[in-house]
C-alpha cells in the first residue's frame, strides 16, 4: 500500500484506496505514422461502478476545528498530513511525490514540490471520489 492509499484511508476512502487512481503525466505524442492506419469500430464503453462521494471538505473542516494546532489544510501539503494524523517529514513528503509523479525540476526546490504536492493530492483524493470544491483544485 503506498502513501497516497493511507491518506484516502484516513478519509474514509477505503474501497478507492484498495485501488486508487494515480495517473502517470501524460507522454510524449507519438511521431505520426507514414500512411494513416484504419479505423477500428471503437469499442463498447465498460460498464464502470461509480465513485461514491465522501464530503472531504466537512471531514477536514471538522478535524481541523478539534486540532490543538491551527492547520490550514487548504493550502498546506504538511497541514493537511498532519491533519489525517500522516508523516509530514521532508522525506514522507517525497516519496509521495514520487509516488504521485512529480516532475524531478519540482522535486529539486522542497517549496515548489510541496505547492505541486498539495494541488495534486487534492486533485488526486477528487479523482477517487471525494468532493474537492474547484477553488482548492
């Protein structure tokens, strides 16, 4: 189980954290090919269960008004790991990086890859079914 599981654990989100959806970033287009290939009949959509919804933003909101410490999980990566009770160390920080695909020019500058963190934990927990409002994303 990788960092980013524990996280969608701690919020609740066990099934999507037996399988979470991490996406690698997207790779370089392919060269063109000489003479177009044919077109196959594109195949069936498979039938896909939905993400049940979890209110992140009541959970975190919630947690954070019992904390002893003021955490600001909306703009902390370290405030949001402390927040689910997660290692919020320079080191935990980047093997979640890592684990998440964070571009190696982000993962050099630890301010840098903790702004790109964030933005993609959330983006990620958004993925696997909790409700991360636009604004955060």
């Amino acid at each position: 189980m990788g960092f980013f599981s524990n996280i969608l654990e701690k919020l609740g989100m066990k099934e999507a954290a037996a399988a979470p959806v991490i996406t690698p970033p997207p790779a370089a287009a392919p060269a063109p090919a000489a003479a177009p290939a044919p077109v196959a009949a594109a195949p069936a959509e498979p039938v896909v269960n939905p993400i049940a919804m979890v209110d992140v933003v009541a959970l975190l909101t919630e947690k954070a008004a019992k904390h002893p410490e003021k955490l600001n999980w909306k703009t902390s990566i370290v405030d949001l790991l402390k927040l689910l009770g997660l290692d919020s160390s320079l080191a935990a920080r980047k093997e979640l990086a890592k684990e998440l695909y964070c571009p190696d020019d982000k993962m050099a500058d630890s301010a840098q890859m903790n702004m790109w963190l964030h933005k993609n934990v959330l983006g990620h927990i958004a993925a696997n079914g909790g409700n991360i409002p636009k604004e955060l994303l």
